[in-house]
C-alpha cells in the first residue's frame, strides 16, 4: 500500500492505542500454532466474572487472498475473505456470520497518495451503506464516516475529523455523534530509544454539557517490556505491564483502581498470548 493519510479510522488511533489498548479486566489465553501448509490456527478464552467464553480462528493466505474462518461457543461462524491489492491500493473484503442470514457485508478500501476511501453495504434488501473518505498528506488530513440505513432513510452515523501528523507529535479533532460529542486527543513521543511517550484525549458531550479526560503514557524499561499508565478525571488509575518473553509471545499484568473508593477491591487482568 501506498503512504498517505490513511483511513478515516486511523484518526486519533494513535491516542487511542496508548489510552486503551490492552488494559483490560478480564483474563484472557490466545494460543497461536501454524501447520506445514501455513495455516494458522488461533485458539482464545477469555474469562469475564463468571462468564467462559472461547473461539477458534483459522487463517489461511494464498498469494494475495486471505482467508479467515472463527468458531465461537455460541457456534457462530465467522467468515472473512481479504483480497490485498487486486488493483494498486485496493482491497476488498467480504464477511458474513451463519447462521444470520443478514450479516453479509462486502467492503472497499482504496488507499492513495493524498486520499484513503473505505466503503461497506450490507448484503440485504434494504442495507446499511458506510462511507468513510480522507484527504490530505502524511501531515494534514480531514475526513469524514457516514452510514445511511435505507430502510428508514435515516443517517444512522455522521461524523467528521481533523488530524495533524509531526515527527514526534500527533493530535486529532473529531466530531461525532451527529455533532453532539466533540473529541480531541494528543499523542507525543517523548523519547524513541524507550519508547517513551504521553497522551491526552479530551471529550465533550453537548447535550448533557459534561467533559471526560484521559490522560496516560507508556515507558520500556528494555527492548522486551513495557509499562503504561492511565488516569481520567472520574478518579478511575489504570497501570499494565507487558513482557515479551519469547518473539511475539507477551504476559500483560493489567489493574484498575477507583482512587475515590479506595476501599473496593481493584479490578486486576491477566492476558497470555502464544505463538508457537
């Protein structure tokens, strides 16, 4: 794929990324093995409270095709075929989940030197169309993400951004919610040798006239573990550590405390992710 401003959801994604990614409460196991024809077969469990939930993901690539195939405990299957590039900078998905007949979705991503365009329709009589386009460079970009429900004639989703891309610095304006909520985030990287960085999102609610912010940052302490920290304005301190002990083999140790009840009991997170 070419380099330019990306997709409409890579706005903000690096803010995000640092804020949420990988904090979590739950317990989670993902064993990763690969056959001799290439096949990669994902098992995952995750124990949320006293609930057990698990999958299993086969994926197959063949040249530029990707095929993708996942099993759920409620013997929901999930099927994804990916064509990479069947023209420059095109790629076209098409999923579906069985047994639900209406979940059939084909997808379009075109990624261009100065535009990033992705477009979906529901495979339905009268679907969902979702439109989401950006234009701009590797610095400046503006977009915006749409979807239409035809069977009401109602925009279900109208949302626009603004991101402005540096060397060390990334800092997004969206609006969402059909202009009700506004959100701005900060990525800044503080040091590259340690992967040191410090980010910042900021949301306003117009309806209801209320703020939330989240502010965190990541630090390695060597190349193999990291530790990343959070902290929003309702008092909710979040703190992880991820270690990789083996090529693309990480333990994360994620907890969560509410800093004003100090006296619940923090909210603490196991993640185990295997590739053999």
């Amino acid at each position: 794929m070419v380099k330019g401003p990306g997709l409409y959801s890579d706005i903000g994604k690096k803010a995000r990324d640092l804020l949420y990614k990988d904090h979590q409460s739950d317990h989670k196991f993902t064993v990763t093995t690969y056959t001799s024809n290439g096949v990669a077969i994902t098992s995952t469990g995750i124990k949320k409270g006293e609930l057990l939930l698990a999958d299993v993901t086969t994926e197959l690539k063949n040249k530029n095709i990707t095929t993708k195939v996942k099993v759920d405990t409620n013997s929901n299957l999930f099927t994804t075929f990916t064509v990479d590039e069947p023209a420059p900078g095109l790629k076209t998905i098409f999923s579906f989940i069985a047994p639900d007949q209406r979940s059939g979705k084909v997808e379009l991503q075109y990624h261009h030197e100065y535009a990033g365009i992705s477009t979906s329709i529901g495979l339905t009589a009268k679907p969902i169309v979702n439109f989401s386009g950006v234009v701009g460079n590797n610095c400046v970009s503006v977009g915006t993400h749409l979807s239409f429900d035809t069977a009401n004639g109602n925009f279900t989703k109208l949302n626009a951004g603004l991101n402005f891309t540096h060397s060390d610095l990334v800092a997004s304006l969206t609006l969402n919610d059909k202009g009700d909520t506004l959100n701005a985030s900060y990525y800044h990287i503080v040091s590259p040798l340690t992967n040191t960085a410090v980010g910042a999102e900021l949301t306003h609610s117009f309806s209801i006239n209320e703020n939330s912010l989240t502010i965190g940052t990541q630090h390695s302490l060597d190349p193999l573990t990291r530790v990343k920290a959070r902290l929003n304005n309702y008092g909710r301190a979040s703190a992880l550590i991820q270690h990789e002990w083996r090529p693309k083999s990480l333990f994360t140790i994620s907890g969560e405390v509410d800093t004003r009840a100090i006296e619940k009991s923090a909210k603490v997170g196991l993640a185990l992710a295997l590739k053999l």
